[in-house]
C-alpha cells in the first residue's frame, strides 16, 4: 500500500505469511507449540496483542458494504468494517426490514403503556470480542473518553451481582440452592461428554444421553433456565456451553459468576454502538426487506451480484459492485412474535406447516436452495413446538407483589442496586416459570416509583398449578396471577392486577438455534467458495463459540470482515478458561457440591506449603472431613498391599 513506508513494505514483502492468516483458529485441533513458522498467537491466545491494526491489502475507498438487517451482528460487522478494514463509514449501507434498528436486542415503552423486553441479556467477563468493540464505543451517559464498557465495569465492580433467592417453591419459600445434587453417575456423564468429540453428538438431544436423575437435579434447573435449555435440545450445544462456561460453574448457584447490564439491552448496547456508527457515516434504510440475493456460481466461486428487496410495495434490486461485500444475517430468534397485554391473549396464527415463512427465515432457505454450502434452515424453524416459549414484562407501581419482591432480592429493588441478581426460578411450577428483577430503573426515563419485571416459561405445553391453562392461552392478568399463586399473594390478586400493566410476547424460534442438528446444518461465516459474502449472526457455525449470546454474534461479525478482506489478524478462539488446570479443579469440587472427590485428601497433602497450594477451594469447615477422607485413602491403600502380600 503506498500509504504504507518503504521500510515496513520491505517487510511485508519478504513475508511468506502476509495475506495467508487463519482467521478463525481452532484451539479444539491447534497443538500449542512454539516454532519458526507460528508468528501468529496461538488459537486462544487472548490479551492486548490481539489489538493491532491490521493492514488491508487494498484500499476501500470505492467499496460499498451491504448489510442485511441491523441486529447486533450487522451492526457489529460495520465497526469492524470501519475499525480494521479501514472503510469509510459511508459506504456501508444498512437494509432493514424493521423500522427500528437492534434486531432481537429490543427494549420499549413507557410507564403508561407499559415497557417491554423480549429477552434480556446474561454477560459474561470472557465475551472478549464483545468487550474488544465497546471499549471503543463511547459511553451511553459517561462524558468522554469513557466506553461503554467503563460504564459497564463502574456499575458492576461497585455493586456486586449475586441472587438470595435462586430457586424458590411452596408459595415463595426460598429453597436450599446450595448444592446441585448430583449424582456420582451424572458427574461423570458430564466428564465423559466433555471428553467426547464434536463429531459424535450430530442429532443427538440432552434427554438421549443424560439419566432422569441428572434432568431432575438442582443443577439442572439452573441449567436450564439461566440458558434456556430444554431437554430435547441439542447435546453438542450442551456440551459446547459446558466448555465455554466452565469457569463459571461455581457461580451458577447464586449468579455471581455474572455481571449485568445498567438498563435494557437495547439501551445499553444498540443505541450507543448506533449512535457511533451514524457519527462515522453510516447510514440504516428502514422498511427494505431483502427477499434474495442474487448469486452467481461458477468454478470461480460464489459471488452476489444484485440484492432483490421489496421497497414500497415494489421489487428494486441493488446491483452489487465487484469491489462491495454483502453481510446477511441469516434466520432470525424473535420474528412472528405474537402479543398480547392485561386482557387480551397472543393470537398464535402459525404452526409448523406455515413456520419458517417471515423474511429472516424465507431469505436463508432462497440461499440454501442455491448450494448446500449454506446450510439446513428448515432443522431449526420447522418444529414451533420444541423452539417457542412466552414472556412477560410487568411494569409495576407498588403492590403487594413489589412488597413480596423486596423479600426475595438482595436490595431494596428501588435502591438502584442489584435486586434480584438475575431470574428466580420456580422448581414446583408447571410452566417451570421464572422471574427477574434487574436493576432499576430498568429504562433511563422511567419513573421513580415503577419496577420493570421479566417473566418466562420454558414449557408451553403444560397447564399452570392455579391457572388451568397452557400460558400462551392466558391473558396477563392470568399470567400474574399464577405468578402470584407461587408467590403465595393470591389473596391480594386484585392488588396486584390493578397496579400492575402486563405485555406478553410469544416468540415461536426463540430457542431454535438450540435444536438439534449435525455437521453441515448451519452454514460457516464465509461459506466454501464464497468470494464477496458473510453470514452472521446466531445461526453460523464458529469453532468452537456457543449461540443464544451477544458474544456469539459479534464473534461471527468479526470472522466475516477479516475473512472477506483476508486481514492480517485473526480472530481468537473462546477463551481458554477450560483447559485452566484451576478451573477444572473448581468445577470438579463444584459440581460434587464440594464433598471430597477420589484422590482430593492426596492432592491436599502433595500440595500443601506449595506455591500451588491454593488451586483447591479450600472450606474451613471441611478440614476435618478432608483430613479423615485422606486416612480413609491411606488405610485402604494400605489393607490392598496387605492384601497383595497375603
């Protein structure tokens, strides 16, 4: 590049390596050994040195940037457009079916209406793409040069996340969370699933590996409900989420393994990322639903030539250039929500012989049907059955219900600290229902005394222990009252009612990304032979990253803009907590619920008044126990060679 001195081009042009980065290692296959040919960090090797600028090696300048749907995948992929690929911000270009941007990270309303959050979002301190892109992202209400991640970090080092009142049952009595309670044959199922290859678990379901023990463990309703797994979801997701939260195992229990956001997703995390790309020059064309793109395959490759969308009630195609790129997120976990508020129920119109037909889903399947390197839609959108579950957001002027809330959280929920330190699950529930109340106020206008609560179920075929309905055939006001049921408030349900606005939201993909499939199902970020397209979002397959979190869709955002402009970086792998030799131990203690494990007492010894004596959680008040199991050990150790001697 002429923009580059003469000295470093010498460099470059002496390097057999330049151009020809992996951009996506794999730490699941990358022996980790230092030679003369790796110049490159290993696969998972996190820290500063991942944040160098790399050199584009072409100029930009005339490219257009096409990016179909302004998710935080989409969005994600612009910034790094601009930060790394060097693209002026007004070349890229936004196609938006919706007229708001955000995608699935929604947060709306008012206090007279009522807000609603479809979802909300659970953060994890390894989300290291996503944190590599809001610390450039300038603060939502920090004056600069603060980011949104040191608004984050303030809020979350001052004001420590952790739930007193995980699991609840018998009408709001809060149950012993203390423990997972699993059984020796379940602890080393999970051992020999993490050992498994990925290759094995193609189709396979949780329920098609683990016992009924093991799915009516304490550790399982955690499980579940933090990630909303079903048991007919998939293993290898599962598994995948084992290993990429393995560090956390430990915190599961009480949530403190988590940091929280101060207001919605949206708010917190769209408007700020908008606002800078807008300031860069970005521009968002609202109501343009993409139908197809136009793709021209050869022994060359595959490369879009036109994009085919619908404007005004009218087919324009957008011819694409041979310099432009094309950014699609494919599939999508919120659209065809169905509403409904206090009185009225979601009017449900769609089922599995009409599922997958909204523009999200319609464009993936025009894709696959041109080559199979884009994937197997219909796996994931065509079973509403085992892929939907309902929510509701209650705003809340005080009640009996907000006095009830104040028992189970960890702050006086109107103090502005943490409330209830994430959802509180019902165990005795039919729906298995549970409830949250973050940090308020949950909105940045939201007046003082209203609390904004989120409700879920996992399963929507179930009639409720006090109302004798499924939820999605509930009203809110029904909804709340077998909220209250389990809270143990009915006599005071007409109090409730009046003081409480309910929006419920019925969303028939959003656990589809978790159904079961198999190699091949979901397309790569760059599919084989593409030369000008990158698909991202929840519904790509990465090495070894999970779905159903930010961090997934930013991770797919960052691979498709190194790979289509072949950068000299590389996105890391996960990180590599999971081969940590400290959290193994951890999690191995955790999940026997911190009973001595075989060959614990021994370690203890070995270790002791070493500078590696602390990798074993020690409690005081197991000492005993620990000293006792180790003489256990040594006196059967002992009576086997008695044995052996005769």
């Amino acid at each position: 590049m002429s923009t580059i001195n003469s000295k470093f081009d010498k460099v470059l042009k002496a390097s057999d390596q330049f151009g020809k980065v992996n951009h996506e290692p794999d730490s699941s296959k990358e022996v980790q050994i230092n030679t003369p040919e790796k110049t490159m960090p290993f696969s998972d090797q996190i820290g500063n040195y991942q944040r160098n600028k790399g050199i584009p090696l072409q100029s930009y300048e005339n490219s257009k940037i096409y990016i179909v749907g302004s998710g935080i995948a989409g969005m994600s992929a612009a910034y790094y457009f601009i930060r790394d690929g060097h693209v002026p911000g007004k070349n890229i270009i936004f196609l938006d079916q919706l007229a708001i941007e955000g995608g699935s990270l929604d947060g709306a309303g008012n206090a007279k209406d009522g807000y609603i959050i479809r979802g909300g979002r659970e953060m994890d301190m390894t989300y290291e793409n996503l944190w590599d892109m809001f610390q450039d992202i300038p603060a939502l209400e920090l004056p600069a040069p603060y980011s949104v991640l040191d608004e984050y970090r303030l809020i979350n080092d001052n004001d420590p996340n952790y739930s007193k009142a995980r699991l609840i049952h018998k009408q709001g009595q809060i149950k012993d969370f203390s423990k997972f309670g699993l059984e020796k044959k379940d602890q080393l199922a999970i051992v020999k699933l993490l050992l498994k290859k990925k290759e094995e678990l193609d189709d396979l379901s949780i329920e098609d590996y683990f016992s009924e023990s093991f799915l009516n463990s304490n550790f399982w309703f955690f499980w579940r409900s933090m990630f909303a797994f079903e048991n007919w979801h998939s293993l290898l997701e599962l598994k995948l989420y084992m290993h990429r939260f393995l560090h956390a195992i430990d915190g599961m229990k009480d949530f403190s393994c988590l940091v929280f956001p101060k207001y919605n997703q949206y708010d917190t995390f769209v408007k700020p990322l908008k606002n800078f790309l807008v300031e860069k020059g970005v521009h968002i064309q609202f109501d343009t639903l993409v139908k197809d793109l136009d793709v021209h395959i050869n022994t060359d490759g595959k490369t879009v030539e036109g994009i085919i969308t619908e404007q005004n009630g009218e087919e324009v195609r957008i011819p694409i250039g041979k310099d432009d790129y094309v950014i699609v997120t494919t599939g999508s976990m919120t659209e065809s929500t169905f509403y409904g508020d206090n009185t009225t129920v979601p009017e449900v119109t769609i089922d599995n012989s009409s599922a997958g037909q909204s523009a999200g889903w319609k464009l993936w399947k025009n894709l696959a049907a041109k080559s199979e390197v884009f994937g197997k839609p219909e796996k994931f959108c065509s079973h509403i059955e085992k892929s939907s579950w309902e929510s509701a957001t209650l705003t809340c002027r005080p009640s009996a219900f907000t006095e009830k809330l104040k028992e189970l959280c960890v702050n006086d929920p109107y103090s502005g600290r943490t409330a209830s330190g994430g959802i509180i699950t019902i165990t005795d529930s039919n729906w298995v229902m549970s409830f949250t109340c973050n940090r308020q106020p949950h909105f940045p206008t939201q007046p003082d005394d209203i609390l904004v609560v989120w409700v879920y179920a996992l399963l929507m075929d179930k009639e409720g222990n006090y109302i004798k309905k499924t939820m999605p055939e509930c009203t809110g006001n029904e909804i709340l009252a077998e909220l209250c049921h389990h809270l143990g408030i009915t006599d005071q349900l007409d109090n409730v009612i009046e003081n409480t606005i309910i929006r419920t939201a019925f969303m028939p993909y959003i656990t589809s990304m978790f159904m079961p499939r198999a190699q091949g199902d979901r397309p790569r970020v760059v599919p084989e032979g593409c030369t000008n397209l990158g698909l991202v979002g929840q519904f790509v397959e990465t090495n070894n990253d999970v779905v159903f979190t930010m961090e997934s869709s930013v991770r797919t955002a960052r691979i498709a803009v190194y790979d289509l402009l072949n950068l000299n970086k590389q996105v890391p792998d996960i990180n590599p907590l999971q081969y940590d030799i400290r959290h193994l131990l951890k999690a191995t203690q955790a999940l026997n619920d911190y009973k001595p494990f075989l060959g614990e007492g021994i370690l203890r010894k070995i270790l002791k008044n070493t500078y590696f004596e602390h990798i074993l959680v020690d409690r005081p008040e197991e000492k005993e126990e620990h000293e006792s199991f180790f003489m256990e050990q040594v006196g059967k150790f002992q009576d086997w060679i008695k044995g052996i001697k005769g």
